[in-house]
C-alpha cells in the first residue's frame, strides 16, 4: 500500500515539474541536471539497454555509447558490443585508410 502512495507521488511530482518548468527558458540554454540515483536493487533490474540509455542521456554525442547484437564467427549465438561513438568514428576512420592503402597498392601505416 505504502508503495502505492510512493508511485502516486512520484508520478505527481513529475507532472508537476514538467508543466513548471515548460516554456521558461530558451530552447540554446541548458541548465545542469544532476544524475539519477538509483538503489542498487533497482540498477540490478535495469536492462542493459536502460541502463545506456540513463548514460546516454548524460553524456556529450561523442561520448555516448551504442549497443548492437553482432553474430559471433563460426557460431549461431549473438552477443551485444558496446562502444563510444568516437570509438566507432576511430575504428571506421581506420577502415577507411586500411581500404585506401590496398587500393592504391601502397603500404599500410604499420608496414612502414
């Protein structure tokens, strides 16, 4: 019952906050947020998903982390990689230049 009372609350809280604050301040200012805290029962039942989406929302683009199921050579399982967008960028980056150095017939950078 008490956790009922809680959520009625919470939930009250939230409206209230969202309809005060609306419309205050121009769209090019940001105000700072403190993270969510959450108790680690709570952060136990997270998802995986959840719990980057909190991180994501946190974070600069370049920092954010995605998270894509990827099938595992010579195997039918699927695992879940998870990396930075600048790792991302970096790695493609790379790629790209791998890819360019055969194509020209020249030495990749750790050839030399």
């Amino acid at each position: 019952m008490q956790t009922k009372y809680l959520l009625v609350a919470l939930a009250a809280g939230l409206i209230m906050g969202c309809a005060s604050g609306a419309g205050n301040e121009p769209a090019s200012v940001k105000t700072a947020q403190t993270a969510p805290t959450f108790t680690q029962e709570e952060k136990d039942q997270m998802t995986t998903e959840e719990k980057v989406a909190i991180y994501n929302t946190q974070e600069e683009e370049k920092d954010q982390i995605i998270c894509r199921r990827t099938q595992i050579t010579g195997s039918h399982r699927k695992r879940t990689v998870c990396r930075s967008l600048a790792q991302i960028r970096l790695e493609q980056e790379e790629a790209r230049r791998t890819m360019q150095d055969i194509q020209l017939g020249g030495a990749s950078a750790s050839d030399q």
